[in-house]
C-alpha cells in the first residue's frame, strides 16, 4: 500500500485537508487590529460540511487501496470538491472588499492536482493488473493446446 505512488499523493492531500481545517482563512483589518477568522467560520458552514466531505473521501481513498478502480473514482470525486472549494474561494476573494487572504487559500489546488495525480496512478496499476491476466489466460491457452 505505501509503496504505491498514489497513496503518497493521498497522503500530501490528505495532510493539506488538515492543515485547510486547522488554518486561517483570512484576517481583517478592524479598529481592533488583525482578526483572524479559520476555514470553519467562513461565510457559511457549507465551505466546513464541505472540508468533512472531502478529508471522508480522501481517507476513504486511502483505506480502499485494493479497489483500484473504487480507489480511482474517490480521488477525481475528492478532487473535483476540492476544485470547487478553490472557486469559492476565488469568489470569496475577488467580491469581498475588506479580507485579506493568507498563503492557505491555494491548498485546494494543490490538493486538486495531487488527488487526479492519484487517479492517474490508480488507472496505471489497473492497467498493469489487467495487461498480466491477458499474459496468464495467453499461457494458459498454450499449455492447453
């Protein structure tokens, strides 16, 4: 399992998600001073309900490393969420005058790539899966003649 490329990706994914949970979103600029304000209590609990869904299917990804194509599937769904999260936060950034943003804001990103990373290696292992039963049910044809 941990030899596998795509679990190393998870596993970059998976440490970004808790480091999206426990950072901070953005701070203002008040009469106060700098607040900081973390991913939880952004404009709506949506983008929180969002980040469960996502490290759910991350580690779900991880633990279903024998179904390939499960595997695969669970890592372009948690990329596609973590895609939409950027876009939200690329809205939140360009309509909203006073927040300014911390360097946390391009994890879902990264997040993104390394998730279709992990489904291309997926598809690669199933492919290299499927391309030596061709050779075994080959042999085995021959032995049988």
């Amino acid at each position: 399992m941990w030899q596998r490329i795509q679990t190393l990706y998870l596993l970059i994914s998976a440490g970004l998600v808790a480091a999206l949970c426990f950072g901070t979103a953005y701070r203002l600029a008040g009469p106060d001073g700098m607040a900081s304000v973390s991913y939880w209590q952004l404009q709506s609990p949506y983008f929180g309900i969002l980040l469960g869904i996502l490290s759910f299917l991350i580690l779900l990804a991880l633990v279903v490393y024998k179904g390939r194509i499960l595997q695969m599937r669970l890592a372009v769904l948690s990329g596609v969420i973590a895609l939409g999260m950027q876009a939200w936060l690329a809205w939140m950034y360009f309509t909203w005058e006073g927040p300014v943003f911390s360097w946390t804001v391009i994890f879902p990103l990264v997040i993104c790539i390394c998730n279709f990373l992990a489904a291309r290696g997926c598809l690669q292992d199933q492919l290299v899966v499927e391309s030596a039963y061709r050779v075994r049910e080959r042999r085995k044809k021959r032995n049988k003649k």
